[in-house]
C-alpha cells in the first residue's frame, strides 16, 4: 500500500515540476521536498553541469590539470532541508567517478560525479565516406582515395568522430575543398583549453594493393556491416580502397598491383551456388577479371555470405558450397550478456589467431564479441547430419579439397575454412573463408570493447598470412 501511495505522491510531482524524486528508498514515506543538486564546485572554480536526466555532474578541468587525486568541494546548494553524502570543505579523489548521494526524509538521489580533463581528440575521419588513417603524433588525416571513385575532391562532405565535449571547425558534415595539395585541408577541434588542429592528407591511388569489394558504388551505399569491415580495411592498410564489382570489371589494370581482396556479404542466405550466382550478377560480371587476379597469386578473404566466390573462382567444388546457412539483411540480432558467445579453434599455432586478445577465464576459445553488442547472426557453414569430429574434417575435405581443422568449427560443423591458391598450395595466395556468424564487424548497440578488437586483428593477420608481408 505504501508503494503504491508513494508512486501516487511522485505522479504529483513530477505533474508538478518535482522530476528530481526517487523511489531508491521509501523508509516511513516521509515525502517532504526533493532531492535536486542546484550548485557542484571544485576548487573555487570549476563549476560542474548538471544533467538531471542521467544524474551526471561533470566538471571540466584544464587539459593539464594532474591534481584529480585531491580536489575541494568549495560550493554544494542541494534542495531546501535535503542532506548530502558531501559537504563544503571536502577533499575528494576524483581520479575515478564519485557518487554523491543526496536524501530528503524518505526520499534519495545519487548522482555521479565525473571530472574530465577538456580533450580535443579526433578518433574518426570520413571523406565521403572513406576512412582517413589518424597520427596523433604530427596530426595528420591521411585519406587514400581511388582514383576512378568520382569523388569530387574540390567539393567533398567529410565527418568526424572525435572526443565527447570537442566542437571541430568546419562542422563535421559539411563539405570543403580537399583538391589542392599546396593548400591542405585543416580541421580544428576545441573543448575549452584543449585545441589541436589536423591536417588531411589525400594520396590518390591508381592501383590499389588491397581492395574491399562490394556492389555498392561507394562506401557510403554499403549495408552497416559491410562498410564498418570496408572502413577498417580502408584506414589500416595502407594503399587500399573500397572498389566496386563494376569497377573490377571495368577497368583495365586496375588489379595490377593488388594482393588482397576482402569481400564481406551481408544479405540474404544463399544455399545454393546457383542462388549466389543470380544473387551477385554484378561480382559474377567481374569474374573472368578476379580469375586472372587469383591465377597470378592474388589472395581472398571471403566473410559470411561472400564465401561462395570461392566456388565460382574454381577453389572449390560448385557442388560442395555451405548447406548449412541463415540470416538476412538487417542487423539487430541477440545481444550479448555478461558471457558473450565464443569461437572454438582446433590449431591455434595457425598464424590467423596470434596476438589476440584472450579470456583468462577461457583462454581456448577466441572472443570477437563484447557484453551489449549486438551481433546479426547470420552464418554460412556446413553440417551433415550424424558426422561429427574428425569424420566431419573428412568429410569437409572430401566435399571441398579445403582445410577446416586448421580454423574453426563446433563439434558437428565447421563454419570457417582454408583453401589452397591457383597452384594447388595452402598458404600465400590463397582463400580464407570467414562463414562464422561471430566474426561480426557492426553493432547497433552500444558496448565497451574488449574484445572486439580481435576482428581487425585476426583479418590483419590473415593480410599478412596470405600476401606473405
């Protein structure tokens, strides 16, 4: 009865203007004033932004302050006949967040106290689309741009990703003049002592010496999951860029030099190679141009639903694609929880799973997955019913002259697999074919990664396994 009573009381208030009450505690149902944090100040000076809705008191300090270990609360006005788990006069460490806690007979508040040096950091640069590569050391942006992608450099739209409170001039989203080298384009971000200023570098590429396909005409159009791989690539290797399949087909020499082909397919299940072939008109046009790449020791990583290229480049048998698949277009899938879903490994002496990041808690397993992400689930694996374990590895190599004891599986499928160059040969040159539902590149949720930083490893790796680099 009380609870409901209290919840009547707190309608009122709200109804009122009152929106600072909490149900944390009921106690006797005392209910006479709020619990409102009106005024926060450290150090005379630094007066902290009070954000009701998240209960955030954030205090800014200089870029250079290093004294967060010990800081006087000088001012505190809360609410009329409220208390505070602080009072004026306090030294607080506030290295790390603090809570303060305020109470005002049976109701109570906490709110959290965060002090932020001002930071004028920029993580990500996109020119129409294109990640640039950042140096925090010389603040550069270098940005590789295709020659044949139509950009128009002297009138490009750019984005930026950068530290929370930082304003950048020009505005991120705005277009500007990218064209002239002797004038280089530079973008100022500020947060109140903090200002650094980048200068964007562009090199234009005639040949690139790794590409990201895909049918899309630029980065932009690609699905979510697609261009957060296509970034990655673009702005970790150097000299790469995101071509189109009519590009490829198109364009004579623009292969010349490249060793690296990555193309990531998020869409519908194909289940057949028929259904990948009438699915990909525009990769299957580009064909006889990725033949004679492959056949010249040019190497592929293919990811979820872009595995059956390896049938249609000769790799494997037409026959013997995934039969085991699902998944669709959209994003959206289970999010994880505090044990997010692992990838087994059968060889982890195999040069694609070095340097990553492990669990200590279980260390045998490869995590790519972090709590809140949010992963799309879709797959492209092979199972046959009542074949398990070393039966299953026979049986996969019988079906796709592949090697899938060297990558990854569960007990009765195998949804990630190797398979050997034009000359016959594992190793550089080769395929790598990425059908695990796991080895996911976009979230739609927000999460704090942890682990999800092995994706970029694990493909870097394969970079380096397959061009011999």
């Amino acid at each position: 009865m009380k609870t409901k009573i209290f919840n009547i009381i707190c309608a009122l208030m709200v109804a009122c203007g009152f929106a600072a009450c909490s149900d944390d505690r009921t106690g006797s149902l005392s209910v006479d004033g709020d619990c409102l944090v009106q005024k926060f100040v450290l150090n005379d000076k630094y007066e902290g932004t009070i954000d009701m809705a998240t209960k955030l008191i954030k205090v800014k300090v200089p870029v250079d302050f290093m004294d967060k270990n010990d800081m006087v609360v000088t001012s505190l006005i809360v609410s009329p006949g409220a208390t505070s788990s602080m009072k004026q006069g306090d030294h607080i460490n506030v290295e790390a967040d603090q809570t303060l806690r305020i109470t005002n007979g049976d109701l109570m508040m906490e709110y959290r106290i965060a002090v932020r040096n001002d930071e004028a950091k920029l993580y990500n640069f996109y020119l129409s689309g294109i990640k640039g590569a950042v140096n925090e050391d010389d603040k550069t942006i270098t940005v590789y741009v295709l020659g044949i992608s139509g950009i128009d450099l002297s009138n490009a739209s750019f984005t930026v990703d950068n530290s929370e409170d930082a304003v950048s001039f020009p505005a991120s989203g705005s277009t500007a003049d990218f064209s002239d080298p002797e004038n280089p384009f530079q973008l100022t971000l500020n947060d109140g002592t903090a200002t650094n200023t980048y200068t964007v570098k562009i090199v234009l590429i005639d040949k690139p010496v790794a590409i990201f396909a895909g049918n899309a005409a630029n980065v932009d159009d690609l699905k979510d999951e697609e261009k957060a791989a296509a970034k990655w690539l673009t702005s970790n290797i150097q000299g790469s860029a995101y071509v189109s399949w009519e590009q490829i087909a198109n364009f004579d020499g623009l292969l010349d030099e490249c060793k690296f082909i990555f193309f990531h397919r998020q869409t519908g299940a194909y289940t057949s190679f028929s259904g990948f072939e009438g699915g990909e008109k525009s990769a299957m046009e580009a064909l006889p141009k990725l033949k004679e790449y492959w056949k010249k020791g040019g190497a592929f990583v293919l990811q979820r639903m872009g595995v059956n290229l390896a049938a249609a480049l000769g790799a494997m048998p037409q026959d013997g694609c995934p039969n085991n698949c699902w998944g669709g277009n959209g994003e959206g899938g289970p999010q994880m929880g505090d044990d997010p879903w692992t990838l087994p490994v059968f060889d982890k002496s195999h040069a694609l799973w070095q340097g990553l990041v492990v669990n200590p808690a279980n260390p045998e397993a490869i995590y790519t997955l972090d709590k809140d992400y949010t992963i799309c689930n879709s797959a492209s694996q092979y199972h046959w019913d009542g074949v398990s374990d070393d039966a299953l590895y026979q049986k996969f190599d019988e079906v796709t002259g592949g090697k899938a004891r060297r990558l990854t599986g569960h007990g009765n499928e195998i949804s990630s697999w190797e398979l050997k160059n034009y000359n016959g040969e594992f190793g550089k040159g080769g395929i790598i074919c990425f059908g695990a539902g796991l080895l996911d590149w976009y979230s739609p949720t927000d999460y704090t990664s942890v682990y999800h930083e092995n994706m970029g490893k694990i493909l870097m790796n394969a970079y380096h396994y397959l061009t011999g680099e």
